[in-house]
C-alpha cells in the first residue's frame, strides 16, 4: 500500500496493488481516507487496470492539488474505472481527478509496490 498525505494534512490518498490470477496484470484501486485508516474498508475512489507510469513500470503517482483535489495520474492504462467524482472526509470534499497521459519517467521498470523476499530458515 502507498500513502500520500494530503498538505492540509489528516487525510491520506492510498493505492493498493493487486496481481491477478494467471496471466492477468496488475490492478490499482485508490482510496481516500483519514490519516492512518485502513483503506481496505473502504470502497475505492477509482479503479485502474494495467496502469503504466511509463512505457516499463506499472502504476499510478497520486498527486494532490491543494488541499482539496487528488490528481490519480499515468500513462495509460487498459481500463479506468472512475467510481465517484468527490468524496467527503473528516467534513472536507475531495474532488478526484483521473489523469493519463503523465509519464513518470523516473519511476523503476516492473510492478509499483515491491516486497522484500523473506528470507528461508
């Protein structure tokens, strides 16, 4: 999971990587939620499958834009799934913004979110 603090501060944009089964890629689901919550209890802001940050990383940056206004930004994705236009928090509205079309062109070749091998005993 990775958290992006908004500047006001007290709410978090987090993004969750998901493998399919299979051949299937990578899926990202986006939440909005008080700093330090989970955000799997919640439902998802947006949704986005085969998201790539450039042309070999996959993902999304979350950016935000104010206090307000959460920027979800990629190159592009297979499919995006945009599940609610704003959402209310902590008793602030956030506004939520699909963005293709960004290159990350920093952002390391393969999935967004690594774990580290454990370790055999």
């Amino acid at each position: 999971m990775r958290r992006v603090l908004a500047p006001g501060g007290g709410i978090d944009a987090a993004l969750a990587e998901r493998k399919g089964g299979g051949r299937a890629g990578f899926e990202y689901d986006i939440y909005v939620v008080p700093n330090g919550a989970d955000a799997l209890t919640v439902r998802p802001v947006a949704i986005l499958y085969e998201a790539m940050r450039n042309d070999s990383a996959f993902g999304a940056g979350l950016h935000w834009i104010g206090r307000d206004t959460l920027s979800i930004e990629y190159l592009r994705a297979k499919s995006e799934k945009p599940l609610v236009p704003e959402v209310e928090i902590l008793g602030a509205r956030i506004a939520v913004r699909l963005s293709p079309g960004m290159r990350d062109s920093l952002a390391p070749a393969g999935p967004m979110l690594r774990t580290t091998p454990r370790r055999s005993r």
